[in-house]
C-alpha cells in the first residue's frame, strides 16, 4: 500500500524540520558517542547526536546484539528475599 501523503510546506519527506529562528539560537557541537568525532546538535542533523548513519547504524547494532547492556543485581537465590532482616 502507497500513501500519497504530501510533507507540509518548507519540509520534505527526508528532512527534519528547520532550526529554530530564534535570535541567539547557536546548534552546539557535541562528541559523537560511536567515534568521538565532531556532531552537530541542531535539527538539521538528522542522525543526531551522531555524526552520521554509519554511526547512528553501528549504535543500534550494538544494542541489538547486546553488546551494550543495562547493570543489574545478580539473581538471588532460591528462598532469599530482597527485604533486610531486622
């Protein structure tokens, strides 16, 4: 099935929006967490905060294979409870 849905004016299907045209409004460059090089932090970049797709894929390559994994508590044996004893 193929949507004929149009972009709304000043976008296009592949873009984010414009930065904003507030006065003082300067985009930051921040550290590229997949290679450490130069990102820009603006709604122009659309990979961000990653420099490019590349950086952006390798990332969630890596959280799909597990290599990145959230801490926890090693399981607790059969009978132990998490609540201290008094």
């Amino acid at each position: 099935m193929r949507l004929n849905a149009q972009a709304p004016e000043g976008f296009s299907a592949t873009m984010n929006p414009p930065a904003p045209s507030t006065p003082g409004f300067t985009p930051k460059t921040v550290d590229c967490p997949t290679c450490g090089g130069p990102s820009l932090y603006a709604p122009s970049n659309r990979f961000r905060p990653f420099c490019s797709e590349r950086c952006k894929q390798n990332d969630l390559g890596a959280w799909a294979s597990e290599s990145f994994r959230v801490p926890t508590s090693p399981p607790l044996e059969p009978g132990q409870s998490e609540e201290p004893l008094h």
